[in-house]
C-alpha cells in the first residue's frame, strides 16, 4: 500500500511501501485539524520544512499514526523529492 498526501491544486505525492493510507484527508483538512496555516502543511509535506515538534505531534494524532511513523513518512518525502 502507498501513502498518498492530496494537494488542493491536485498534485499527489506517493510515499512507497506504506502502510498508513493518508488519501482520505487533503492538505486543507489536515492544516485545519492541526491548527495551522495550509501553506505550512504544504511545505513540510513537500519537505521544504520541517514541522516544530509541537506541529508533528498534531499531525500524528490528526493522521492517526505516531510520531516515528509520520518522521519516517517524511523523511521519504524529502529522499524521493
């Protein structure tokens, strides 16, 4: 299974070999979920920055997933960008 981040302009990222399914929650439901702008999520979701650990937590909890797990998702986003 892979996991796919939407974007609103309809680009899709896939991240390899995932078990986490994130196709069912868009960059603007996720920034809203975590209480930040949707720009922010753009841009750690294109691994342009990286999330305050106060933000990945939120995330995580939002995603459903831990903190190890999101990191890791990231980080392939980052190596496959």
């Amino acid at each position: 299974m892979s996991a796919r981040f939407r974007y609103n302009e309809g680009m899709t990222t896939t991240v390899s070999e995932s078990s986490i399914d994130f196709s069912d929650l868009d960059q603007r439901a996720l920034a809203k979920k975590c209480g930040v702008h949707e720009s922010q999520v753009s841009r750690i979701l294109h691994g342009k920055q990286n999330p305050t650990l106060r933000t990945a937590a939120t995330m995580a909890a939002a995603l459903g997933i831990t903190l190890d797990e999101l990191s890791a998702k990231l980080d392939e986003v980052k190596t496959a960008a």
